[in-house]
C-alpha cells in the first residue's frame, strides 16, 4: 500500500487490504448490529478499552448500548463444538470515549478472531496475521511479542500474592521499575525474584538473541511448558517475509483476569501508542461460560490518521479543465492518460479550495499542463 495513493481514504484502503488479506487465509466476515444489550457490557467492563458507552432504552423496556466492543459480541453468539475452530473477520464501527478528544467518537476496527479447539498452529496463524496486517498498512513496523503464561510462573514463583498482580502488571507495562523495585519490597518479596522480574521486563529483541538468554534466565523459576510454546510459536513463523518486525518484549501485557498465553502489540513508526493489540484470551471465554479457547486481535484505524500529518492530502491528483465545445473525445483521452498515474476531477472552472497536485487546461483544442504542484 502507498501512502502518497490518494484514490481512497487511508482508513479505506487498509479496510481493504486486511479483508483481502483475512479472507485469503479462510477468515470469514463477522456481521453484527450496532447495540448490544448493556449488560454484556456491565458484566466484562474491565475487559473494555473505554469505560464510557452510549446506552438507550429499546422499546421492550430493556437497556441497550451502541457497541463498544466486538470480541464480546463474537464470544456471546459462539458455539462450543470440539475439534472445530471458528475463524472470523470483521469491520465494525465501535463508540467508544476518544483519547483524543475525550468525548465518544465512532472509530472503525477492524481485527479476527480464532475460536475453538485452538492449537500452536492457529495461534502462529493469528501472529502471522498480525504481522502481515502491520506490514500491509506501513513496512516501518514492529510487533512485539509477551507471553503471560511465563509472567505469570514467575509471579508464583516469587510468591506475588494474587490482589497484587494487577499492579504489578501495571508498572510493568509502564516499565517503572523503580516503583516496581518499592511495591515488591512492601509485598515481601526476595530481592533476588524482584530483580528476575525487572531483568526479564527489560529483555527486549529479536527472537533470535533473546529466546536463549531467556531460556537460561528462567530455567527453575517458570513453568518452562510455557517457554516451549513461545519458542515453538516463534519458530514456526520465523522462515516468514515478516519475521524481521518480531520482536520479543515482556513489558507487553493485558489484564490476566482476561488473557492467558501469548500477547501482542503492533506498532507503526510515527505513531505512539499501538495500532494493533491481542493475544490469547481463554479465560474471557470461561468467564463467558464458553469452553473454547479464543485467539485474535484489532486493527485501530482512527490512530493511522497520524500517518498522514506530515503527507499532503489532495481532492485529486489531477484537475482537467476544459472550456465550452472541447470535444469529448480529447477530454476523454485526457482523462485516460492522468489517470495512469493518480485520481483526475474533470471540471470547468476551478472548485473553491480544492488542493490539487496538477492543473492541467484544454483550450482550442490543445492540452497543456499549466501548473504542478508536486
């Protein structure tokens, strides 16, 4: 994808790309409406980005909400069915608080989900995804890689107390390790397991150079099963075009009432926070009653906006404007020849504002390219 191709919105053209791109591995498109009732919402609202959403009473009497969310949705119309694995792909608009602008904004996603009796298999597809989506929208990517089944054996290991662990998470995702250093002091852990997990937070890489240090760090102080899951993950896609934008960084985390296993974000160079987010999320599933597991993530489209701060936007590539009894073969032909190369407006007199890169003029029967902007 180019950015400079101005044909489409940005937004536009990676909704495509990605549908092309899902629908090409057996994804299929996942509709839905646009509300929900509110307390699917209420039940899981730890497990929402935003806390704010738009509610309204249905004729029925009954609480609906504009969806926030669609991963809820897609778990609540599953069907647990054994040895199948449901995969699904969708662009939705959510309503959701903007970070922003800090009032509700209608934001499309677009992201898939891996539903069933999921194996290492589907969980490298879904990683293979996500590094394909990030590739296709800008070649200046990364993905970096967690695992919260290793965090996890370290925190039990150290004896972090369960009503802890949200907070350590907290600082760990923020990379601080010095309030890290004082909460661990006030819960009683060793100093030693403290320093593990501070070390293990700030090993960040390619998978190459970090799954060995890893390996010889945790060794006796993690369930080493979930160890072999990474590397065999990371393995099985590591011959990929899109290997070299994998990276492995354990300050990535979710919240672990909700996920389990390998999680991920995706980021794009320009944009600070992360475009893309996912991971593992059997234990959403079990608290939704289901006894599938689930893999997947989201695309956010509204942060790609920032890609194009510092591009020229343009109405068209190209103006043509002709005069009264031009022959409508010339302007044809005309057309065809700019539109090789970018989007053409034919007009016969300049639109106010309109931002162009090519002005180009038929008069008498002559076409001549009068001003270029480019």
């Amino acid at each position: 994808m180019n950015i400079n191709d101005t044909v489409l919105k940005y937004d536009e053209k990676a909704i495509f790309a990605l549908r092309e791109l899902y629908s090409k591995y057996g994804y299929t498109q996942y509709k839905m409406s646009k509300f929900e009732e509110y307390d699917l919402y209420v039940r899981n609202k730890d497990f929402l980005i935003s806390e704010g959403v738009i509610t309204f009473t249905d004729t029925n009497g009954r609480l609906m909400a504009l969806k926030p969310d669609v991963t809820l949705s897609i778990i609540k119309n599953s069907k647990d069915i054994p040895g199948f694995v449901q995969k699904l792909y969708y662009n939705e608009n959510v309503y959701r608080v903007s970070d922003k602008t800090h009032t509700f904004k209608e934001i499309m996603q677009v992201g898939l989900e891996c539903i069933g009796d999921i194996d290492d298999y589907c969980i490298g597809e879904v990683l293979s995804l996500a590094a394909k989506s990030l590739v296709s929208i800008d070649e200046n990517s990364v993905l970096d890689i967690s695992h919260l089944g290793i965090l996890s054996s370290v925190f039990d290991s150290a004896g972090i107390p369960e009503d802890g662990r949200d907070s350590v998470l907290k600082l760990i995702g923020e990379k601080n390790t010095h309030e890290l250093t004082r909460l661990c002091e006030t819960m009683g852990i060793e100093k030693e397991k403290t320093e593990l997990i501070k070390k293990l937070i700030g090993t960040y890489g390619a998978p190459c150079d970090v799954l060995p240090v890893l390996r010889e760090m945790l060794t006796g102080s993690c369930d080493e099963s979930a160890l072999d899951q990474l590397e065999t993950v990371i393995a099985n896609i590591s011959d990929e075009d899109f290997a070299k934008i994998i990276r492995i960084d354990f300050s990535v985390v979710s919240d672990i009432k909700y996920y389990n296993g390998i999680v991920f974000k995706g980021f794009i160079d320009g944009i600070p926070q992360s475009v893309l987010s996912g991971g593992q999320y059997d234990r959403l599933m079990k608290k939704m009653q289901k006894r599938s597991g689930a893999v997947g993530f989201a695309v956010y489209l509204d942060l790609l906006e920032r890609l194009l701060s510092d591009v020229r936007r343009y109405d068209a590539e190209t103006v043509i404007l002709y005069e009264e009894g031009t022959d409508i073969s010339l302007i044809k032909n005309t057309v065809e020849k700019y539109s090789q190369s970018g989007s053409v407006s034919v007009q016969r007199a300049l639109p106010e504002k309109f931002v162009y890169k090519k002005l180009v003029k038929i008069v008498k029967g002559e076409v001549t390219e009068v001003e270029n902007n480019a």
